[in-house]
C-alpha cells in the first residue's frame, strides 16, 4: 500500500518538476512518510523510478496480450488494442511524461528491460495489423503502431497545454478513430 502511494508521488512529481528536481523528502511527504521511511521500500530515487517505469511497462504488455486473447477477429482485436491504449494515455498521463522526460535516468540494465517490454508490446501490435493486412511488411506495420502511439501518448501534453481542456470523455472517441485511421490507412498509388 505505501509502496504503491510512493510510485503514484513519484508519478505526479517527476511529471511536474522532473526527476532531477525532486527529493526522497518530496516524495516521501506527497505519499505520507519521511524522507527515510521512502528506503523501507526503495533502495533509492533511481529504484523507484526504475519500478515505475518497469511496472507500467510489464502492465501495458500484459493488458495488450490479455486483449488479444480475448478475440480471433483482428479488427476487433485492433480496436480494443487502440482502446486500451486510448485508456492507458488518459489515465496515466504523468506516466508517459516521466517516460519521455526521464528514461535516461534509468539504469543501464532497467532501460535495456523497459526497452525489451515495448519492443514485445509493438510486436504484439504488428501482429493484430499483419493479420488484418498481411501484404504490407512487418517494417510498415511497426511504423504505423509507433505513429500510433506518439498520436495517442501525446495525450498529456495536448489535452492539457493548449488553452481549454479536453475532458478525457470527448477526448477518447477521438483519440479511438484518429488512431484507427492511422493503422488502417491505404498508402495512394500504391
């Protein structure tokens, strides 16, 4: 419970002031403890946010495999995958703040398994496409998964810092139908 408090604190400060800026005290104080108590659970900043990443990380392919077993057909299996990705950007947009801003941050070993579990999620991705088009090269269908995605994890930053705020309701359709046009989309003249 505390650990968990402890990596939503981190979240929330490493999206806002980056984590260079931030203390074991800060966090610490956002999820309830001293600075110290933060070593009951963590061996250091670095740990937690090495855990943050890596947790989120094994549960975006875990949610992606559970929702291609769900279904045979692969447009259906398509959708739901923009679904829950739709989702995971809307609710967890500190997240991929902190993913952007501070992977380097990572150690070596933690960024090279971060890496490892987003190549399997593409793949998992490139997998559903191919079955939906299997002419078009596996090097194109990576290509339109990781468009997708900087489409749909540009979430945090757009629905937020441009003026007036998107909520997340008008936002998700959205989101859904420009991201399925973007994996399905027929290249002219070709």
């Amino acid at each position: 419970m505390r650990r968990q408090a402890l990596l939503s604190a981190a979240a929330s400060l490493f999206a806002v002031n980056g984590f260079n800026r931030v203390s074991l005290e800060d966090l610490g104080a956002a999820a309830g403890v001293s600075g110290p108590a933060v070593y009951r659970h963590f061996p250091g900043k670095q740990a937690v946010l090495g855990d943050l990443l890596l947790t989120v990380s094994r549960d975006l392919l875990a949610g992606g495999q559970s929702v291609v077993a769900e279904t045979t057909d692969p447009l259906e299996a398509l959708r739901r995958l923009v679904a829950f990705q739709v989702d995971f950007a809307l609710s967890k947009p500190d997240v991929i703040r902190v993913q952007d801003r501070d992977f380097s941050n990572l150690a070596t070993q933690e960024q090279a398994e971060v890496r490892a579990l987003q190549r399997t999620y593409v793949e998992l991705w490139v997998q559903v496409l191919a079955r939906l088009d299997p002419a078009i090269d596996a090097a194109e269908l990576r290509m339109r998964a990781h468009a997708t995605f900087g489409l749909i994890n540009s979430t945090p930053h757009s629905v937020r810092n441009h003026g007036r705020r998107i909520a997340p309701k008008a936002a998700r359709p959205l989101l859904e139908s420009m991201a399925l046009a973007a994996l399905t989309a027929k290249v002219p003249g070709i």
